[in-house]
C-alpha cells in the first residue's frame, strides 16, 4: 500500500464501505483495468490445460489478450496474443501440440518461445531483422497446479502474495487435486460487489441457511495478510459431504478465490464484463478417491444452491448501489474486516493510478 493512500486509511472501528460511484459508470471500470487488473497477478489456467510442448491457453487480463504456451524446452512462457506486424491474434482458442506460434491476420511465424522466424513476402522489406522480433514476455508463474500471470513488471513478488496458504491449510494439499469442471456464471453486479459479498460471514444466516448450518458461525474468524485474506470456520453437521475438518476462504487480491474444505478447492475468478456485470468462473478439483462419485455430485449440488443465493443477493445490492440513495455504509468491525482490507488495497491502486497520470506542469 502506498504512503499516500496509507495517510488516508481510518481504522476499521471508523471506516465506511467504498462509495457507490465506483461501482457504476465505464470510467471506473477503465481505471480499474489499468490500476488494478493490469498490475497484480492474475489466475489464467490449471497446469492440467499445459502439460506437453505447444500446448496453449488463451486469456484475457483486464483489455490484454494473452497467449500461455508450454515451450519445446519445457518451460511456461506468457505473451500478449498480439502479432508484433498488425496486432492480429496468434490462437483463437486453448490448444494442444503446436510446433508454432502462426499470426491468424498475415501468417507470421514464431516460435514457441516468441522469436519471430518467419514473415512470408517480406523480402523487399530493407533493414528488416527478423531476429530482432520477438514477442514481448510477460510474468508467468505455477503454483499449487495454477497458473498466474502479471502484465506489468511492477507487482508484488508472487511469493509474498500467495505464500503461507500451501502451509496454513496442511496436511491438505491442493497440488493432489485434479480438475473436475468449470462453472460459469453472468451476473447483473459490478464485479466488486461479488467480491465484497465473499468477504464477510456477515451475511451467512441470513442468505444462506444451507451453508450456516454447515459452519461454525460463532467461531468464524478473518486473518487479514498483506496481500490476501482468510476465513475460517471448523465444519460441523458436515460428515457426508466433507467430512470432518475446517473451511478456508482465502481471498487474494484482487479477484480470486480459493475454496478449501477436506478432499476439494473451487477456484473463483471475477472478471468484469462491464460496470453492473460481471462473470464468475467456478473451476471444482477433487482428490480421486473412492467416495469421490458420491461427493462430487453432493458438493455440485449443495454449490449451486448457494451460488445462486449469492446471485440473487448481489443482484439485489448493485440495484441498491444505482438507486441515488445510498453512498456508503458504516463497516461492522467484528465481521467485516476482509471488506475494509480489500477496499482499503482499491483505495491504494486508485491513488496510485491518479498520482501516476498527473498531468505534466511546467
């Protein structure tokens, strides 16, 4: 968090939640691209989708289209799925076994690790280098069978951002978990407010009666790290479909989570597809056992009903939020901690974004 935005910052037992006006209106969410999506790591794949030389997966991270391919040594490359003649796309879509990077547009070449080594009928070209071509990198990391990408050299190392999780939740070991399916859902919200929605237990007995029965509410409790957050809850009545053990809900800044429970993860990514809208992609891994049927189709089940409380909620609120008639509400100290944590870390990004397109003086 910068300084300027830390003299700023009012302790919880003070603080209002993030006013309305950011989450409406297409100038916000242009800001928010540059300042929020564009410089933090962002959960683009499952290793399971890059295992083979030329296997490719395509993303898109706030208005870059990326391109993440394993390359003929080995290693996981990421570059903007942008062809360095005509911005056209290098893939379309995920794929497997490719021996080459071929521009869609005019058909220029790269190879798997980004060097340019063919553009047909350059020839009357003069001083045309082609080794001087290469697609430009961008970070790219593997963690816990994800993977993560960062457009903007000036991140938080990935090692502080998601370090500790692997060991808090131990003996549970997310990297045994294989991928099972992907969820998506459209919702009419601003992609904050999913967000800020996941960030409390708050309001656990009152959307959710399947799932506060299946938490400890009382010993809810939220630990809030530099660059995440984590709520915990033991498990109680929740023998068939967990298990014995505890809940974590880790959110990592700024737009993922991570579901753990005994046996499972559910990845969650939040992606805005416009100021009142947005998409949440649900990815389920398991560990493969011999109940697994049977808890899989349990937790699928169980998920859905409360995702769509969560649908109808948030709903409801970006309404609220775009009435006229509300700004911002006072924080509830004991069960909303995560929510000041993140909206204080927006409130940094946007400072930061501001002080960085100041206008130049004389």
């Amino acid at each position: 968090m910068s300084s300027r935005a830390a003299d700023a910052v009012l302790p919880l037992e003070l603080s209002e939640a993030l006013h309305s006006r950011f989450y409406r209106g297409d100038t916000v969410l242009t800001m928010e691209k540059r300042a929020v999506f564009s410089r933090s790591w962002q959960l683009v794949a499952h290793q399971g989708l890059l295992v083979e030389p030329g296997d490719h997966v395509v993303e898109q991270v706030g208005d870059v289209p990326v391109l993440i391919v394993r390359g003929a040594d080995g290693v996981l490359r990421a570059f903007p799925n942008v062809c360095r003649h005509r911005a056209g796309p290098l893939a379309y879509c995920n794929g497997k076994g490719a021996r080459a990077l071929h521009c869609k547009y005019h058909g220029w070449s790269y190879s798997l690790e980004g060097q340019l080594r063919s553009a047909p009928e350059m020839q009357d070209a003069k001083d045309f280098d082609m080794s001087s071509i290469r697609l430009p990198p961008l970070q790219v990391k593997q963690w816990q069978g994800l993977v993560f990408v960062a457009l903007s050299p000036d991140v938080a190392p990935f090692d502080e951002v998601y370090g500790g999780i692997a060991e808090r939740i131990s003996p549970i070991d997310l990297s045994a978990m294989q991928f099972f399916r992907r969820d998506s859902y459209d919702i009419a919200c601003n992609w904050k407010v999913y967000i800020d929605n996941f960030l409390e237990g708050y309001h656990l007995p009152h959307v959710h009666p399947g799932l506060s029965r299946v938490l400890d509410y009382r010993a809810y409790d939220t630990t809030l790290l530099p660059w995440k957050s984590l709520q915990h809850s033991p498990l109680r009545n929740a023998g068939d479909l967990y298990g014995e053990g505890d809940a974590f809900y880790y959110f990592v800044y700024p737009n993922v989570m991570l579901n753990i429970l005994p046996g499972r993860l559910q990845t969650n990514r939040v992606l805005p597809n416009g100021p009142d809208r947005c998409r949440v992609e649900f990815d389920y891994f398991y560990l493969q056992d011999q109940s697994a049927p049977q808890r899989i189709a349990a937790d699928q089940s169980f998920s859905d009903e409360v995702q769509q409380e969560d649908v109808d909620i948030c709903e409801a609120v970006q309404k609220g939020l775009m009435s006229g008639t509300y700004e911002a509400g006072r924080l509830c100290p004991k069960r909303e901690s995560g929510l000041w944590h993140f909206h204080n870390q927006l409130r940094a990004a946007y400072a930061d974004d501001a002080a960085r397109h100041l206008p130049d003086t004389v």
